[in-house]
C-alpha cells in the first residue's frame, strides 16, 4: 500500500514531459496579451509543458507585480527567467519570475 501511495505521488508530480515542478525558464518575451482573466507572454523559449506560451494567473497573490515586471522587460527588451508551477494544457503556469537588466 505504502508503494502505491509513493507511486501514485511521483505520477501526479510530473506533468505529461515527465518534468517535476517547479521548472525556471530563461528568455526574451516576444508577444504580451492582456486576456479575460489573466496575462500571457510569448518566450522565445519552449517550456516543459509543450509550448512558448506563459501564463499569469491574475489570482495568483503577485499578479500586478509580475505584469509590472514583465511589462518592464518586455518594453526594455530585457530577457526574463520565470519559475513555472504547472502545467494547464500545453501552456505554462508561471509563480513568479525576474527581469535581467544587466
């Protein structure tokens, strides 16, 4: 029983690419939409759920912080590193992030 509880938690851990979260990804953001409920940014770098695209959940705590964060990068043309907590579909739930300005 013990084995098929341990088993059964490495399984849910890792998404569908076998990556276990939480996962940092580098680049430099290309696109930027505003949608209904959250933000999405286009990465010149594919993520480990199938997909360039990132999204910020606007529940998340530090939403207005990491929009604020992005949009800065973006605009600069700064590269970011985002340290993703899921996957949804193919497209990548970002926790939180930093812009590189150096």
């Amino acid at each position: 029983m013990k084995i098929l509880i341990i088993l059964l938690f490495l399984m849910i851990s890792q998404n569908a690419f076998g990556q276990t979260f939480p996962i940092q990804i580098d680049g430099r953001i290309g696109k930027f939409w505003v949608v209904q409920n959250d933000v999405i940014v286009e990465l010149d770098a594919s993520g480990p759920c199938g997909s360039i695209y990132y999204r910020v959940l606007r529940s998340a705590a530090n939403f207005q912080e990491m929009v604020a964060v992005l949009l800065t990068a973006a605009g600069s043309g700064k590269p970011v590193r985002l340290e993703l907590s899921q996957c949804s579909g193919n497209e990548n739930i970002v926790s939180h992030g930093a812009a590189v300005f150096f």
